[in-house]
C-alpha cells in the first residue's frame, strides 16, 4: 500500500506528463510534418536540434532551460512580464523539462508515421478536386494517427521518467517538482527508504511498461493499416 505522501507524488508525476505531452504534443507533430514533408535550408540542422536533447547530458539541457526561465532569461522575463509568476521550483517547470526530453522521441516516430503514408493516395485525392486541408484530414492523418499516438504515448513515458533535466532546472522540491524518479533519488539517500524505493519503483517500472506497450501495439496497427492500403 502507497502512504498519502507516495500518492501524492504519483498524481504529481502523472500530471506533469500530462501537462508535458499536450503542451508538446502540437509541437511535436507540426516538427514531424515540417521534416517530413518540407524541403528548405537548414533542414538538417533543424532535425539535429530537436534530437538534441537525446545525445547532450540531461543536465546540459536543465542547465540551458535554467538559463532561458530565470527571471532574467528571454522565456522566464517574458512569462513574469505576462502572468506575473515564474516556473522556476515549480511543478509547471518541471512538465516544460518534461516535454523538452520527450519531444525528440515524439517527433521521430511522428515523422516516421507521415513519412510513411503514400503520397499516390494523397495525390489521387487531389486530381480529383479535393485541396489541402481535406486530404490531411481524410487521408493523412487517419493514415498516420496510429503512429502519432504512439509516438505520444512514448513521450508521455519519457516524461514521466525524466530526472536529469527536471532537478537541474527546478530542483527537487516535495509536493511541486519532487515526482517519482526525484523522489526515489530522495528515498535512496535515507536509511530507512528502501521501502518507499521498492514501491515507488515499482510503480514506475509498470506505468513506463503499460506506455511502452500500448505505443508497441499502436505501432503495430500503423504498419498493418498502411501495409493493406
């Protein structure tokens, strides 16, 4: 049984992946179409930018979003200037380091997903009087829905196993930034924690087993669906 304090920290957990994936979401997937479909210069520096955060220290990333968000930063002054708050040690902080880990993820297997639909289709539509917005509508993304969500189901995975970024950029503060990995590093440094690692981390592990799969599965469907059209 989870004590209040662990229940606390799992909805803690779950909302920042939530908030995380529907602020990134949209982001993510206009990226993917924009590298799948759009030809223009700097294209290739633009996909190493966003599969930056796979390769750099998760720290540097944390470090580099501190930077941004401070109150003195280009991001943190404008949200003072707009809300009158700053994310910095809070939970909305962590849901931005969230969804900047988990981005590159999303993107490539989104991209992957348009990447695969076949354009005889979406050009069969347009000789038939159909424009731009109908045949994404009823061709694209019917055709790469699977694969979008997976890839959002692997994001949200992602985010909600994200450390390294989310204690660099907003610290490890119970009950606002404090979600499950944080709190199992928490744990670790008491004598008497190994029973909440136990079952923090087994919460864990089945939360990013249920994702992983459900993304396998919606993969899975994606390449069934194209590979009978």
């Amino acid at each position: 049984m989870l004590t209040p304090e662990e229940w606390g920290i799992v909805a803690l957990t779950l909302r920042v992946g939530g908030v995380a994936l529907l602020v990134t979401l949209p982001i993510a997937f206009a990226l993917a179409w924009v590298l799948a479909r759009v030809r223009f210069p700097g294209k290739l520096l633009l996909d190493a930018a966003v599969h930056l955060p796979l390769v750099v220290p998760p720290v540097v990333t944390g470090w580099l979003l501190l930077v941004a968000f401070a109150p003195s930063g280009l991001a943190g002054s404008a949200i003072q200037a707009v809300f009158g708050t700053s994310v910095l040690f809070r939970w909305t902080g962590a849901a931005i380091a969230s969804g900047v880990m988990a981005l590159p993820l999303m993107v490539r297997a989104m991209r992957l997903s348009i990447e695969a639909v076949d354009r005889r289709l979406e050009n069969a539509a347009a000789t038939l009087g159909a424009g731009r917005w109908r045949i994404f509508a009823t061709i694209t993304l019917p055709l790469s829905l699977p694969g979008v969500l997976a890839g959002a189901v692997l994001g949200f995975a992602r985010g909600i196993g994200e450390f390294g970024a989310t204690i660099t950029f907003v610290a490890n503060v119970p009950g606002q930034t404090q979600t499950l990995p944080l709190a199992i590093y928490s744990a670790l440094q008491r004598p008497d924690g190994e029973a909440m690692v136990l079952r923090l981390a087994a919460i864990s592990v089945a939360l990013s087993l249920a994702a992983l799969v459900a993304s396998e599965m919606l993969a899975r469907r994606s390449g069934r669906r194209l590979h009978v059209l």
